[in-house]
C-alpha cells in the first residue's frame, strides 16, 4: 500500500492530537482525550500544567507533553526539571524545543548538551522527541541539529512548534531531517498539517508521527484551520 492509499484509519495512528493554546482548561483536555480515543489517535499531546490526566486504562492512547514551550529559551536545568515532572505525572513522551538561537550561531554542542540534559532527566523508554523549528533554520542547520538530536540519544526530530511565524513542516524539511537521523529515530512533522491530503505527504517524505490539533476534520478529509499554525 503506499502512502497516499493510507485509509484514514491508518493516518489516525500517525497522530499526536494536540492542544497547546495558552487558554485550554482541564475541561478541554478531558474532551480532547475522548475524542483522541474516539478517532483512533497515537497520543494527545498538552501543556505540563495540564497533568495528571485521565486516561481510561484499556485505552490505547500515550500522553505527550511539550518541554521548554514554544520559544526554547529556558535554561536546561528549567527544561530538565519540567520533563522529569512531565514523566512523575504521567507524561509517556517530552516533546521538547531547542534554543533556536544556539542553532542559529552555530553552536551546536550546546544544542546537543541541551538536548542531553533532557534526555538524562527523562530516560528510556520515556520518548524524546525534539523540536528544532525547522522553518527558521538552513538545511545545513538542520542537518546540524538533527545530528545534534541522535548524538544525545533522542527518539525523534520534529519540525515545529507550530506556533512559530515563519511557518510549520514542509515536505523538503521532512525529506531532510529522514536522510540527517537515518531509519532509526523518528521524524515528527507539526505546523501547518491540515488535510489528510497534507498528511500522506508527510508520511511519505518520511514522518512517522504528525503533530494535528483538527484531527477530527482532517481524517474526514476536510481542511481545518488548526490552533496556531498546529
């Protein structure tokens, strides 16, 4: 089968079903992990204010958090201690999000120390993902960073935040960081999948996992508008 014949069952499970905006209550959470379990998605993916959370034990569904959201600029100290709590409460993967800035000059053993700080705080077989806002960076920046990410024992390179203005995944960016990482680690693309059309294109550039916060329209086959940019 290839990857534009995927049904949209099979896309569901690509799916990290996100809610992130500053305004979500628990409430939101609470319907986002029904609905999550409804559709058939891979996670839901929130903001670590939002632990605990609620998941039905028989329920096939992980919980991501994000870490160092969404400007990066924390300390690694600030974002190791953030994942260790996310994993305390519950948290089976850290989504989180590089200094931009380092990247950006070229420092990239800072990069990949921050990104090794993390990954110690919140160990196997918690996942780590890690965000690199690829619409901002060169490729040879990306590639940089990515390298960065597998040398510090991630599990994933993802493209956005999606909240960032300069835009989400490409298909150019996905192709990219697959060939940079290799077969081994993951490659998630968020920002700007909105159409399960858009989605079995990232799939077959070589993402494994797709950040979506209008998962119900988009395995319908209709666009949505998605939170920021998500």
């Amino acid at each position: 089968m290839t990857d534009s014949a995927l049904s949209a069952a099979e896309v569901a499970r690509y799916i990290d079903f996100t809610l992130l905006k500053p305004e979500a209550t628990h409430a939101d959470v609470s319907a986002l992990i029904a609905e999550a379990i409804e559709l058939g998605t891979y996670s839901v993916c929130v903001s670590p204010s939002m632990l605990p959370v609620d998941v039905p034990l028989e329920a096939d569904l992980k919980v991501a958090v994000v870490c160092g959201f969404p400007s990066g600029k924390h300390s690694s100290t600030v974002k190791a201690v953030e994942a260790a709590e996310a994993v305390k409460h519950g948290a089976d993967e850290i989504d989180m999000v590089i200094d931009v800035g380092a990247a950006k000059e070229g420092d990239f053993a800072y990069v990949q120390s921050d990104i090794a700080a993390v990954r110690a705080a919140a160990p196997a077989p918690t996942v780590l993902k890690v965000i690199i806002e690829s619409a901002v960076l060169t490729d040879d920046e990306i590639v940089a960073v990515c390298r960065a990410a597998v040398a510090s024992g991630a599990d994933f390179v993802k493209t956005s935040t999606g909240f960032h203005p300069s835009g989400g995944a490409t298909e150019h960016a996905v192709a990219l960081m697959r060939a940079s990482v290799g077969p081994e680690v993951g490659v998630k693309a968020s920002g700007g999948v909105r159409t399960i059309e858009q989605a079995r294109a990232m799939i077959a550039a070589g993402a494994t996992r797709l950040g979506v916060s209008g998962a119900r329209a988009l395995l319908a086959g209709a666009a949505t508008t998605g939170e920021a940019g998500y």
